[in-house]
C-alpha cells in the first residue's frame, strides 16, 4: 500500500479512488470536528490535507517532535486553522488514524469465512503502514493517562469500525450462515465480542508480537473465530 503524503486531497467519500499511485481521502471530514462552530464552513479539502500532513508527520518526526505548526506548514494552512478543528495533538492524531481504518471495506465472497479473510488482510495491511503503527500505538499510550481520549478513541476509531461486523453479521444470516439474534442486548454483546475478538488479535499478531498477518494466520484465524460463532469444538489435531 503506498505511503500518504502531505498533498491537498479532494473532499468525497472515502475510499474516493487513486490520484495516480496516490490514495484520495475526504469523507466524512466535518463530522470528526471536536465541536461545531459558526462562521465560515469547514473546508473538507483542508481537512484532508491537515490529516495527510499529521500522518507524514509521524513517520518523519515521530510522537514526541510532532508539532502542530510543523503539521500546518506541511498541510499549508495556518496554525490558527488546526486550532479551529482540534483541541490539540493528541485529538489531531486520533482522527488522523481513524481516517485510515475508514477505508476497509468488507468483500462480499459468497461466504462469511471468505469474507471476514477478506476485511481482516485489509486491517492487517493497514497496520503495516509506518504512520497507522506510530499514531496508533502512540495514542493507545496516551489514553492510559486520558480518559476524553480514550473515548475519542472509542468513538472515532472502535464504534465507526463496528460497521464491518453488522454488515457481515447481517449478510451470514440472510445467508443462513448464521442464526439471527432476536434480543437486542445480546445482539449488541455479540457484536462487541466479535470485533474485540478480530481487533484484538491482529492488533496483537502486528504491532505487540510483529509477526506477519498473512493469508495463511488469518485463514487459522478466521477458522476458530467461526467455531466459536458456531459453538463448535475445535476439530482434532492429526495424529
């Protein structure tokens, strides 16, 4: 997956396509503001530029170096701008990140193994990426000592990104793949379940273990998530 540069991305939804070899960003942009303000509207092609700058920021300069006017001087806007959006750089970071993670989409492949292979290689890519591995870790850090952070997190990263399992939830059972839940409570419990299951996991496997997230890891993954799912015993080892 190519490195994001510092460029001035177009505003549309996200994934919104290639500028070259280029990914382009922009969706959603407004809604990530920490607090709507009146005035003159958001620029969403500013928005995306700042984004951009902040993640080749952290590659370059790393957590501690990042500033945000060396981020506005690489975005080429003011600093006053940052200011007017974020609260400061942990904030700034945050959304940074999340803005990469809206990207995974999940494949429909015919089968709801074929397709959780399918989203989790899309995590596993994203976390290879220099500047999703620094902001990433660097903001769990700083969330143990910030509890507005560690809910910004929460709703910009985590709860945005339980989407991938609702979808595909929905699909195995319209499938018959998977029974419906009728009770909401429970419904609820085993979507956090799953996508703590599959984050947690990957997230582990790459950035705490650094091992490689590839095809064959994430088809034994996937398998024994879906016994679980299933409420199947695991099948027993070759003798």
């Amino acid at each position: 997956m190519p490195r994001r540069g510092a460029g001035t991305p177009p505003p549309g939804d996200l994934p919104h396509g290639r500028d070259g070899n280029r990914r382009v960003y922009g969706r959603d942009m407004q809604s990530r503001s920490p607090a709507s303000r009146t005035g003159r509207p958001r620029s969403a092609t500013a928005d995306a530029a700042i984004l951009a700058a902040t993640r080749e920021a952290l590659v370059e300069l790393g957590w501690s170096k990042l500033t945000l006017g060396d981020v506005a001087t690489r975005a080429g806007v003011a600093k006053t701008t940052l200011y007017r959006r974020w609260a400061g750089k942990n904030e700034l970071v945050v959304d940074a990140v999340a803005e990469l993670f809206d990207e995974l989409e999940l494949p429909d492949r015919g089968s709801l193994a074929a397709d959780i292979e399918g989203v989790v290689l899309q995590f596993a890519s994203i976390l290879a990426l220099p500047e999703a591995r620094s902001g990433l870790m660097a903001v769990v850090a700083e969330a143990t000592r910030d509890e507005a952070l560690r809910e910004r997190i929460r709703a910009s990263v985590v709860d945005r990104q339980k989407r991938l399992v609702l979808e595909g939830r929905a699909r195995a059972q319209a499938r018959g793949e998977l029974a419906a839940e009728p009770d909401p409570a429970s419904s609820a419990r085993t979507v956090d379940l799953i996508f703590d299951m599959v984050a947690g996991a990957v997230v582990h496997r790459t950035l705490v273990s650094a091992e490689p997230a590839d095809e064959e890891w994430v088809h034994s993954f996937t398998g024994v998530l879906l016994r679980g799912l299933a409420g199947e015993a695991p099948p027993p080892a070759d003798v």
